[in-house]
C-alpha cells in the first residue's frame, strides 16, 4: 500500500483497488493532494490555476491554493477506487475518512493546461458525507 505524507506530518493509510501505471499514481498522489493527503509542488500549479470546490469558496492563484490547502484537515485514510485520465484531465475518485468525521466519497477534477499534464488549471473537489 502506497504511503503518502499529509501537509501536516501524518501518514494517511492509501488503498488503491488495482496497481496504478506510474502516470496514474503520480496523478492520483496530486488529487490526493487536494484532499489534503501529501503535499502539492506549487510549480504543479499555474499562476492562476483555479480551485473550486464544495461548501467552499472558489480560490484562484497558486499561492492562494497553497494556502487553502495547508488550512485541510487531513485524512486518516483513503481509498482510490477509479483513476481516469484522458488527455488534459484526470479524475480521482475513492473513499476517505477524516478523525471525527466519518466517511466521505471523493471525486477530484483536475484539469492541465496541456495534454502532457506538467501544470493544473484547474481543480474541482466534491466531498460528500457518505450516509
């Protein structure tokens, strides 16, 4: 099971259904970024990438994305269930769990500004506390 190290110093548990190719991991390990599971290279962020997500206001600019992301609670664990990549987009989705808070589904829309996905334009993250 692959490790991934949370902004805060935490190791959240990552499952992945299948083993990922090495463009799907690196991928997902950004995704999961966004959720609050590793750190994210400001240099994988355009200057003004954009960050819409639930039950939170939009955020665009690399350095306000940076800072939005250190203020995430980090999960205790995440299951990756699908990777889908086709050509400037990439979409994540699983289960994670988050202390005190139960268990949510995920789904992270990431969007680059070319088909070689070296930088994010935009992000989308949807959680929804799972009933």
């Amino acid at each position: 099971m692959p490790r991934v190290q949370s902004s805060r110093g935490q190791s959240p548990r990552v499952s992945y259904p299948c083993d990922p190719s090495p463009s799907e991991q690196a991928l997902a390990e950004l995704g999961l970024a966004m959720s609050g599971a590793g750190p994210l290279a400001a240099e994988a962020l355009s200057d003004m990438a954009s960050w819409e997500r639930s039950n939170h206001p939009s955020v665009v600019g690399r350095v306000h994305i940076l800072d939005a992301l250190r203020q995430l609670t980090p999960p205790a664990s995440l299951s990756v269930t699908q990777i889908t990549v086709e050509g400037k987009a990439a979409t994540i989705t699983g289960r994670l769990t988050r202390d005190g808070h139960g268990l949510f589904l995920f789904c992270q829309i990431l969007r680059f500004t070319t088909p070689e996905r070296s930088q994010i334009a935009q992000i989308i993250s949807v959680e929804q506390k799972e009933r």
